[in-house]
C-alpha cells in the first residue's frame, strides 16, 4: 500500500501539532524518540507477529509537509509562521529500530 503524493505528515491529530508548536516556541528541539507499539494484545496470544514495518519504512521515507498541508495549517489560524516554517523543512532523518 502506497500512501498518495502528499498529505502524509497530516496523519496525525490537532493536538500533536499544536505541541510541536509549543516545543518549539520554547526552544525544545532536541531528538525524540516515537514507538508504534500494540494497544491491546490478543486474548491467549501464544506469539505476536510485526507486520507493516516496509510501509511505516516508505512514510518515513517520504516524510514530509507538502505545500497544501501547510497551506490547509495556515488557513486554521492556529499555527504561527515559525512552527510552518519548520515544518516546510522537516523531514525524517533518524533511525528505525525494528525486530527482525
């Protein structure tokens, strides 16, 4: 599954972003770290299987916001042009860690 050419760093919710902006306003913008990670495991599970890392591979490796992302952002009124600006030039750039 390919995600479609832009709108990809837009899959996550307003609050995520409206931290992001308060991160960086108060000049916290050091590495982090992110898990994808299972909410609720199986009932009886005897083993678990991790499926989908070439698709969080390719998002990542894609990763960015393209101009109608930011443009849809600057039209809510909430972000400031300093957090749009970032974002205009953020892209993935660590590394992924991942079970055999």
């Amino acid at each position: 599954m390919r995600l479609p050419p832009g709108g990809q760093a837009l899959m996550t919710d307003l609050y995520e972003l409206t931290m992001a902006q308060s991160y960086l306003r108060h000049g916290m913008t050091a590495p982090a770290s992110f898990s994808l990670f299972v909410r609720k495991y199986p009932q009886d599970r005897a083993y678990l299987v991790a499926a989908g890392l070439e698709h969080v591979l390719d998002f990542l490796q894609d990763f960015h916001f393209a101009e109608e992302d930011l443009a849809y952002l600057r039209s809510t009124g909430i972000f400031g042009d300093d957090l749009l600006e970032h974002l205009a030039k953020l892209r993935f750039t660590g590394d992924v860690w991942a079970v055999p």
